[in-house]
C-alpha cells in the first residue's frame, strides 16, 4: 500500500474519487433538509413526535424532496462504477495527464449535474452533464480491458 501511495496517479484517483463520494454523501443532509423546511416526511416513525392531526398531512410526497432524492439516485448509480473502474483504470499504469483528465472531467461532470439537477436547470443541462461522465467512465473501462485482455 505504501508504494502506491507514492504513485501520482493512485494519489490523484484518491483525491477526485474521495471529492466525488463526498459530494454524492452530502445529498443525503440536503435530502433532510429539504424534508424538514418542506414538511414532507416518508416514514410513520418520522412524525411521531407530531401531534396526531398534523401526522397524516407530514406524510407526503413534495417535488423538491424528490429531485434531491433523484439527484441522489443517479449519483449512486454513477459514482460507484466511477470508483470501481477508476481504482482498475489507475493500476493499469496510464500517463498522469490522461488519468487527470479522466478524473476531473468525471468530477467537474457530476458537481455540474448536481448543480443543474437540484436547479432545475433546463435541459439539455443535465443530460449533457451525465453523458460526459458516463462516457469518462467508459473510457476508463476500455483502458483497462484493453490493458488486461489476452486475446
């Protein structure tokens, strides 16, 4: 473990891989946030400390908590591969300048998705935002096949 810790390109993966699971974590406090100012709770057990009247109208949809919600989602199922193909990819040897590349459009993509996710931002805004780290994320995985494959 030492002697990757002294491989700029492990090093760099590290820091865009930790910056993007930090960022898909804080959308779980944003989620709670927004459930609390909107008073939108999903679970009995949530408004239990509520008089009995107000209960039934607390357990509720609202579309602010949902697009966090979501936003959340499409982190989960984009960050996870990204750290998984990212941690085969950065053993795979690439140059450094690739691998940065790789690591901070993927990053900048998903901090740009957020953003234009949870600000209703027009699309093709979001659209656009999520190709590009899908497809970094591909790239990715095609270096390391290539890299690994023995045909």
């Amino acid at each position: 473990m030492a002697k990757l810790m002294e491989d700029e390109v492990f090093m760099a993966f590290t820091t865009y891989a930790t910056i993007v699971i930090l960022k898909m974590m804080l959308m779980a406090p944003m989620t709670a946030y927004h459930r609390i100012t909107k008073g939108a709770f999903a679970n009995e057990e949530d408004v239990t400390l509520k008089p009995a009247e107000e209960r039934k109208k607390l357990l509720r949809t609202d579309p602010n908590v949902e697009r966090v919600r979501r936003c959340h989602q499409n982190d989960l199922e984009n960050v996870v591969p990204f750290v998984v193909v990212g941690l085969l990819y950065a053993l795979t040897g690439p140059e450094l300048s690739a691998a940065l590349l790789h690591f901070r459009i993927f990053v900048g993509s998903r901090i740009f998705h957020t953003i234009s996710y949870v600000g209703a931002f027009p699309q093709p805004c979001r659209g656009l935002s999520f190709m590009v780290g899908l497809l970094t994320t591909f790239s990715m995985a095609y270096r390391v096949l290539s890299t690994v494959l023995v045909l």
